[in-house]
C-alpha cells in the first residue's frame, strides 16, 4: 500500500472526510487530496497526519503494517490546542444577578478553549482580557435572560459609550445593567420596564468590563 492508500485507508476507519484532515492538520484539501492520489509522495506535515488518523507515521510510510505499532503519545491539551487553532478564555462559575449578586464568595475560575475565528467574529480584544460568564434573573430581559453566556471585555473599564451593557460591581454587590454616566452621577438601568432605575455615586462603580457578546439558549 501507498502512502496515500494507507491515509485513505485510515479516514475510512475513522470516518472523518479529506476537508476534516485537513482542518485538523492546518493543510489546504488540495494538499491531503494530491497526497492520497499518489502525487505527493512526502509531506512535511505527515506526522501530525498520523496523529489525527490515530496511527504513526511509521505506519503510513509502509515501514510497519500495524497501524498501533508505535504510535505518538496523546497530543497534550496544549498541542491540541495548537494544531485546532483554539484559543483559552477564561470562564468563571459566577452568575451575574442582573438584580445583583453578593461578590464575597469564592469563584473559581476555568480555560475554555474556543475557534479563533469565532472569538476574532466577536471581538478584536486579546483573549486574555475577555472572561465568560453567565447571567441571572430577568430585570434585563429580554436582552439577557437567566442563564445566558455573556462575555466580559475587561480591556473596557471607562464607562464612554453610555447605555451600553456593563459588568460592574458596588460594594460586594455585581450586577449586569445599562450604565448612564453625568458627572458624579450614574443612573443603572434595567431592561425588563418593570423594574425601576437606580442611581449611584461614580466612586461607588467599579466596572468590570463591557459585555461585547450574549449567547443564548435555544
């Protein structure tokens, strides 16, 4: 068997398609296509190849014809990372109350990894200064309902754009509302007409950052 006979052999075995290699080995289809047609005869990117079929290198080129013998170890999370083009955003397990939620307790905070392209779609902010998290109660329905992700920008901590959506806390209190900045004074207000403005000192804000994305559930 050729090396491109072998290749085709595994996408058979694990049922991924020539466009899903290539994703995963960051190659263009053209590239894995011309390979498995016979008219490539190496690739420099034939390791990672191996990797994402679940078989060596060793295995492809014909030197074994045990497609387990010598197999990479498991790409780490890192690698794997790397190789998908994730990157990390930090999610917390805190849920902003939009009525407000006591700060004073422990949060953990978790990596998640996320499609480049989709967090570059969202933003342009550098992912370390984006957090995830999730928001609470209905005093800002219908924009944000109990549940929903919203992403912090962190990089945003000057309130400039008014009415927009910001994270915020005061005292130990966090809350997710619509900030009106005049002067020394801010008006936070909801989005559910049924809860009234409130006001506050702008000593007694301190913001977290804007909220530059709300996913919900379907």
């Amino acid at each position: 068997m050729t090396v491109g006979e072998r290749i085709a052999e595994r996408l058979h075995s694990a049922k991924l398609s020539q466009s899903e290699l290539a994703r995963r080995v960051g190659l263009r289809q053209s590239t894995v296509s011309a390979l498995i047609r016979g008219e490539s005869r190496s690739s420099a990117h034939l390791h990672k190849i191996a990797s994402a079929l679940g078989t060596s290198v060793q295995y492809l080129s014909g030197e074994t014809d045990d497609p387990d013998t010598l197999m990479p170890p498991p790409l780490s999370k890192e690698e794997m990372a790397e190789q998908l083009d994730l990157v990390p955003i930090a999610s917390i397990d805190l849920e902003y109350g939009m009525g407000g939620t006591f700060m004073d307790i422990g949060v953990e905070e978790s990596i998640r990894l996320f499609p480049r392209g989709f967090i570059e779609a969202i933003t342009h902010t550098p992912p370390v200064l984006l957090t995830f998290a999730r928001g609470r109660g209905d005093s800002m329905a219908p924009t944000i309902n109990d549940s929903d992700l919203v992403l912090i920008d962190r990089s945003q901590r000057v309130v400039r754009e008014q009415d927009a959506l910001w994270a915020f806390t005061i005292g130990d209190v966090g809350m997710i509302k619509r900030l009106r900045v005049r002067a020394e004074k801010v008006t936070i207000l909801s989005d559910n007409d049924r809860v009234p403005p409130d006001e506050a000192s702008a000593e007694e804000v301190n913001i977290v950052g804007r909220i530059s994305f709300i996913g919900k559930r379907v």
